[in-house]
C-alpha cells in the first residue's frame, strides 16, 4: 500500500535528521482524528494489515485513545469521533442524525424521524408517494410527528420510538430511494 509506505518513509527519515542533530531515534507519533463514523479504524487497520483497533459500520465504537505501533518508526493514535462543541447549523445536525453519523444517545428519535418525514415529502423524487408505497399510510401534508405517530398505531402498538427507529432505518437502507437531503450549492459563474 503507498500511504503505508510513505508513512513509514516519513518516520524514518524524522529519525534520520534526530541521528543527525545527536539526538536518539524514537518513533514519531501521529494522530488519526476526524468525525464519527468515517473510517479511522479502519484505515489503521488497514495500514497494518491485521485488526488492532475495534471498527464498525456505526459511531461510538472507538471509546478511547489507543496508541499502535506502524512499524519501528512511527506510532498512529487512534480516536473517537470529534464532533465540534456546537453544531451552529441545526439543520446539519438533523442531517447527520438521519445519516446515523451522530451517536444514536444525542438526538431524540421521534424528533429526527418527524423532520425526515417532512423533508421527504418535499423531495419530488421521494414524496409522500414514497412513504405510502413503504407504509400503506398517506402523509396527507401533515407534520412530521402525526405521520410517525400513525405508523406507530398501524405497525407498533402505538410506540412511537420504534416507529422513529424504522422510517430511520429504512431511509438509511436507501427503501425510500436513494435521494440527497441537500442540494448542491450553486456555482457562480464568471
């Protein structure tokens, strides 16, 4: 692999130049940080070949820094997901909720379900179309939370957690189609 190569490059020749200034050689250190769920695990495993860190396709299975040993020159820290103190753009946060990419204890279900709903039956591509296909329930242009709450009474006893649960779910596994929840922005011209 060439990023592990040129990793392993580059530690040696930071402890070339410690050689040379008289100061011993020790492995350089580098930390492997980014948001939840992108794959940091993952790539350090796959730099070493073997599994060392814990990986999974969900957030929060990485609970603590563990330093790897990348061959005699270099140690990779591992981390969990950063996610920055306060997402100011709240609707992002919805979006990465929908996306499972925000630990499931951070967001209330039901809530992030309702606001998916009313995105969806704004998408021409999905609609409300798409959620009657799915569950036999008409969106009728009503809020999100009446829409969770009727599938809730249809399929699940009236829980509207599981009913949250599974319009996330399905929507993850792509049952409503695959569709953006954004547009891409507009390019300006010159």
């Amino acid at each position: 692999m060439k990023l592990g190569r040129f990793a392993k490059a580059l530690g040696a020749s930071v402890n070339i130049k410690r050689r040379a200034k008289g100061l011993l050689p020790r492995p350089v250190r580098a930390g492997v940080v980014g948001y939840p769920n992108v794959g940091k695990s993952s790539l350090i495993n796959r730099l070493l070949k073997r599994r060392m860190c814990p990986a999974a396709p969900r957030p929060g299975v990485t609970r603590e820094l563990k330093w790897v040993q990348f061959g005699k020159d270099l140690e990779l820290l591992d981390s969990p997901g950063i996610i920055p103190m306060r997402i100011s753009d709240q609707s992002a946060a919805v979006k990465l909720a929908v996306c499972d990419d925000i630990g499931e204890r951070s967001y209330n279900f039901v809530d992030v379900a309702a606001i998916l709903v009313q995105l969806l039956t704004q998408l021409p591509a999905a609609g409300e179309k798409a959620l009657h296909n799915r569950y036999k329930i008409d969106a009728d242009g009503n809020c999100g939370k009446i829409f969770v709450h009727k599938l809730a009474l249809h399929l699940f006893n009236g829980d509207d957690h599981q009913a949250a649960f599974r319009i996330l779910s399905d929507f993850r596994k792509g049952k409503f189609g695959w569709v953006s929840l954004e547009r891409p922005p507009k390019q300006h011209c010159c």
